[in-house]
C-alpha cells in the first residue's frame, strides 16, 4: 500500500501544546523531583521535547510494552515486554505517552505501576482518541483530543514507517 502523509497538527501547533504542557507540569510539581514514565515506542519525540520545555530536575525512565492486536488496533492481551530500571516506591510518577486510543495500553501501565506504590501518579498524553475508550482513563495533562482516525508522525508510526515526520498527520492512499 503506498500512503501519503497528510499534515493534521502541524510542529508549531505540537511545540506550543507541548509548552502549555510543561507549564501546567511545572505549576504541580514545583519544589519536587517528578519521575517521567515514556510508554516506548511513541511517546519518545514527545518526551525528549517535554523535558527540555519543563524547569524541572525531572529523572526518567522508559517502558515498553505490546500488544497482540493488528498495525491499528489494541488487543486487550498488552503485556510488558521491558520494565523500569530503578524502584518507584514513594516517587511522584508522571507517565507520557503519545496517545490513548482504547485506554487498553497505558491503564495496563498504570495498573502495573500501581502496584509498585508511588507517592503519585499523573498521566500526561499528547493526545486523546475518547470515542475509541474501552476502559476508563483519566488523563491529567492532555495536548488534542482527536476524532477517530489514524495518525502518524512525531513518533508514531504504522507499522515502524513514518515516526520521523516532524508534524502530526493523517495517511491517504496514493492512487
Ligand atoms: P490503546 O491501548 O488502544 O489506547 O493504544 C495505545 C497505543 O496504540 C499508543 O501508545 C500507540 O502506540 C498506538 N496507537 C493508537 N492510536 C494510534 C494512532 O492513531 N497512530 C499510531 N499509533 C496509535
């Protein structure tokens, strides 16, 4: 299939949601030392833009995790394919990721790291699918809410193509 990305959001409008983001960030946590989580693959141009935004000592971390379902759908089997690499007890976690579509993904996360007792937990994500929810998800930090459709670029992909486009786009067939 030969797709043709086209620009939905475009790298001003992403660098001044992410601003807004940091800022909002900065007004929670100022005086403490939050842990940012970045769900891998996606969430990592998101993140590296939102830590340089953010006056804020943050520490980082990364998961990764997968799912079972097709190039464009969450199965409900996720599973952590790589964990942190230090303890979270009593830390103030904010984990990012780059959208929530089904929710499927990033509450598995959270469930997960729930158990590991932080202090708290806030998730920032760049972007929201709601109509696509299949659990429930509450997003502290969030830069677009989007219909549904699927979106490429700024670190998403579709099957590992397109995560270098520097703006958010939607993919039209090529005839
Ligand atoms: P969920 O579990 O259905 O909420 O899906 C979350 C994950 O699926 C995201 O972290 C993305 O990696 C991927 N995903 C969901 N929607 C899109 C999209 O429109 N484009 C690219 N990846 C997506």
């Amino acid at each position: 299939m030969r797709w043709h990305p086209k620009v939905l959001i475009g790298r001003n409008e992403i660098e001044d949601a992410v601003a807004r983001l940091a800022s909002e960030i900065q007004r929670d946590y100022r005086g403490k030392q939050p842990l940012l989580i970045g769900v891998l693959k996606g969430s990592f141009v998101f993140m590296a833009d939102l830590i340089r935004q953010l006056d804020l000592p943050v520490e980082l971390d990364f998961a990764v995790l997968s799912s079972y379902g097709s190039a464009k759908e969450t199965s409900s089997r996720v599973r952590l394919v790589q964990g942190l690499t230090r303890p979270i007890r009593d830390k103030d976690i904010i984990v990012v990721e780059d959208i929530v579509d089904t929710g499927l993904t990033v509450s598995f996360l959270l469930d997960h790291l729930r158990s590991k007792k932080p202090a708290s937990m806030k998730l920032c994500a760049l972007m929201d699918k709601p109509s696509r929810r299949r659990v429930l998800v509450p997003i502290d930090y969030l830069g677009f809410t989007l219909p549904d459709r699927f979106v490429v670029g700024y670190g998403l992909d579709l099957d590992e193509r397109f995560r270098y486009l520097p703006d958010i786009c939607l993919l039209e067939e090529q005839t």
